[in-house]
C-alpha cells in the first residue's frame, strides 16, 4: 500500500484539480562567483534549496513525508532537504498543492540550489520584485559589488538582478580610485548606470613631427617621436625636445589630478635654442578668464506662457472589438471606439469584458497633435520573460518584434500562449528559444550566444 501511495505522489495523481497552480523553472546548482568572495552556504548534512518567488505561505514536505522548515527571504524561500531527495510536496493554501520531482539524482548535502517557484492564480496581479543593473565602466578592467555579490569584468559591463529598492555598490579597477554609493530600481525599467573611475596618477603624450627627436620630461626621457610619460604628479613639469644633441623645444607645462594631456608640436614650435643650465618653474598658472552671463528669458514671453488657457488635443481610442468597453481613469467612457477632446495631462487607460480586465496602460497628452491609441484585447492573466545572457546589450525580440536589449523583463505577455524569443546582435550567432509564458509569473530565461 505504501508503494502504491508513493508512485500516487510522484505521478501526481493525488494533486487536486483546481484552477490554481504551482510550478517549478529553472532548477540549476548554484556556484561562487569568479573570485569566490559571494558567501555560498551550505550544510554539511543537508542540501540547501532556494526558491525564487515573491508569495509567503508555502510549506514543503522532503519525500512526501519529513517537513522542511521553510525561511523566508527577501525574493525568496530556502530550504534544507535531507541528503538524496528525490522529491519536494509544495503546498499553499491559495494555489494548491504540487508534487516537484529534483531532476537527476536528488538534491545532495553540501551543494546549493536554485530555482523558480511558480504560481498562477486568475485575478492575481503580478508585480516585479526584481529588476536589472547594468554597470557600463570606465576603466573596462573593473571588480563590481552590489549587496554581497562581486564580478570582475573585462570589457567594460556587468549586469545584476537585484530586488526593488535600494542596493549599496562598489567599484575598484587597479590605479583608479574605488567608487562606492547607492543605486536605488524600480519595477518601470532596467537601470544603466555608467561608472567613470578617476586614476590616481597624470601623464601626458607627446607627438612630434620629427621621428628622431629624443623626448624628456623633468630631465628623464619618456621615447623618441610620439611618446606618453610615466606617471605624473599634480602640478608643474618640464618638457624638453632634443634632436642631435640639440635642444628644440624648452617649456613648462602644468597637469592636473587623473588628466591625460596631449601636447601636439609642430615646426613652428621646434626651434633650435641655446642649451639653459636651469630653468625656473612657473611659481604661479594664469586665472581662467570668466564668460560674461547670458541673458535672461524675455519677461514678456514668461508673462504669455502664465496666461495662456487650457489646452487640448484630439484622441481616438480603439478597443480590440465592438462589444469591448473602454475605461479611461477608471471611468466607462465608450463600447468599442471612442472619439473626444483631452486636456494635456496624464491618463490610464484600459478595456474590459466578460469579466475580464486587461493592463492599465498609462499615456501623455502632451500637445495638441491628435492621438491614436489602439487597446489590447482584455485576458485573465499575463505572463513576464526575465531574460538575459552572456552578452550585454544583444537585441531581444519576441515573435519577430524588438523588445529590447538583454538584460531586461518583457511584460504583458498572453498567458498560455507559446513565444519565439530570439537574441541577435553583431559579431554573434543567434540564439533562439521557444517559451510558454505563465500568468502572473516570471520565467527565468538565459540564452548564451557564441561569437562568429
């Protein structure tokens, strides 16, 4: 009877049919990162399991039968599972229950794992816990942190999901000045965050029409022609151009923290010149001389913007069908079309039918230009793609249409209802995966592209 119970559970066949669902994505073993500073816990008798989601509630059975303590976390639910599980009972007092089979041979003590605990509910309105960091750096060769959690870059990007809020970050390349600050996301969009470190050091470079010149500064030679110093100190610094044990070029130039000089010479500046003992060093740099002010707007075009009345555009909505209501700021305003005057502003809109409700989209008025907005079809849920990929800044496209560039979260998806997700960019071959998304809920997706 046992077996018989047992085989019931892995089968699923004991799951009751609800509308309500729970699923389980994306099940990977979690390894450090390249320079092995992220804090990775384990247990020495038990595996440990992380699941992604935003609900509280769920409680888990190892086997079907040994509870598992659950400890809720910011974005997501760990647990410890006894050596060799080879399935998980979830259960939610809202969405059911699910029966997870761990892929391969179990989850094993002193391994981490990770995955994408999914659950559907009609009605329920997902909102994005998470969303993507993109640091674009300056030197490329760079070691990022945010929270806890560090990669070491080499071209210049690195991209981290981290939940709403929030986060500290630190940037360190060699000879540069460390970065450290706080970024803060929001469910809207992905944040691109540049990054420019400042070097501890000066130098300039040095270009020369005579190929043969012999190049000195402070008395020591930096190369013949063309040449870039070593590094400088602030302040003032002499520069010498010899050519045939002949002095060409005798001057004192200043140099700033962290700046790159160019010095261009030409003929005219080279001139043969009597060999000098010592030459003073400038005790003191000229003033910049100061703009004078712009002049102020015209008060009588600020007096005609204060006075002008209300103004407003002609909009034209369109819903999916004739039978479809259009609400604009949660008010009824027609069934099927809607034709009238706005005032510039900010509005909502969305469409409703049978039941069903579909995205509030919100728009600008903001001229006089008429407006055309067609309104999308009313579903029970939407599902979201979290994609990203080895490559930063590929571009991703759904069924054909550009959506955006990796990282980044593709909203408002029919449920149910299969994807051609495809990422391009130059200099790689395509990578191309066909998806399902799932209502209210967010799959992870992470497609590697590899060069040409």
């Amino acid at each position: 009877m046992r077996r018989i119970l047992t085989l019931l559970l892995l089968t699923g066949l004991l799951i009751p049919a609800m509308a309500q669902k729970i699923g389980v994505e994306g099940f990977k073993k979690v390894k450090k990162d390249l320079l092995n500073q992220t804090p990775l816990p384990v247990d020495k008798i038990q595996a440990t399991m992380d699941f992604l989601t935003d609900e509280k509630g769920f409680t888990f059975k190892a086997d079907g039968k040994i509870d598992v303590q659950p400890e809720e976390g910011d974005g997501k639910i760990t647990v410890l599972t006894p050596h060799k599980t080879k399935f998980l009972l979830i259960k939610h007092p809202d969405y059911g229950q699910y029966t997870w089979k761990v892929p391969g041979k179990g989850l094993k003590k002193k391994k981490h794992y990770q995955a994408n605990l999914l659950s559907d509910k009609p009605g329920k309105e997902y909102k994005l816990a998470k969303q993507w960091v993109v640091f674009q750096v300056d030197p490329e060769n760079a070691i990022i942190q945010v929270d806890s959690t560090t990669i070491l870059t080499r071209d210049g990007h690195a991209q981290f999901n981290v939940t709403i809020g929030k986060h500290p970050y630190r940037v360190d390349s060699p000879f540069h000045e460390a970065v450290e600050d706080t970024l803060e996301v929001n469910d809207s969009v992905k944040l691109i965050l540049p990054v420019v470190l400042q070097s501890f050091y000066s130098y300039i470079n040095v270009k020369l029409p005579m190929t043969d010149a012999v190049v000195f500064v402070d008395g020591f030679p930096i190369g013949k022609g063309e040449s870039t110093s070593g590094h400088l100190y602030t302040g003032d610094h002499r520069l010498q151009v010899y050519r045939l044990n002949e002095c060409y070029y005798d001057s004192v130039f200043n140099i700033r923290k962290a700046e790159k000089r160019v010095i261009e010479l030409t003929y005219a500046d080279l001139k043969p010149r009597p060999k000098i003992a010592k030459m003073a060093v400038a005790a003191q740099v000229p003033e910049p001389v100061v703009a004078d002010t712009l002049a102020a707007v015209s008060d009588s075009l600020a007096a005609d913007s204060l006075h002008a009345g209300p103004q407003y555009a002609q909009v034209t909505i369109t819903a999916p069908d004739d039978s479809t209501q259009i609400w604009l700021n949660r008010e009824l305003m027609a069934v099927g079309k809607w034709e009238g005057q706005l005032e510039l502003g900010y509005y909502t809109v969305n469409t409703q039918k049978e039941g069903l409700e579909s995205k509030t989209i919100p728009f600008w008025v903001d001229d006089t230009l008429p407006k055309l907005l067609d309104l999308s079809a009313p579903q029970a849920s939407y599902g979201l793609l979290n994609v990203h990929s080895n490559v930063i800044g590929a571009t991703v496209k759904v069924n054909g249409v550009e959506v955006g560039q990796t990282p980044c979260v593709v909203e408002n998806l029919p449920a149910s209802k299969e994807v051609q997700l495809q990422l391009t960019k130059r200099g790689y071959f395509d990578a191309q995966a066909v998806l399902t998304p799932i209502g209210n809920d967010m799959l992870d997706v992470e497609l590697k592209m590899r060069k040409r």
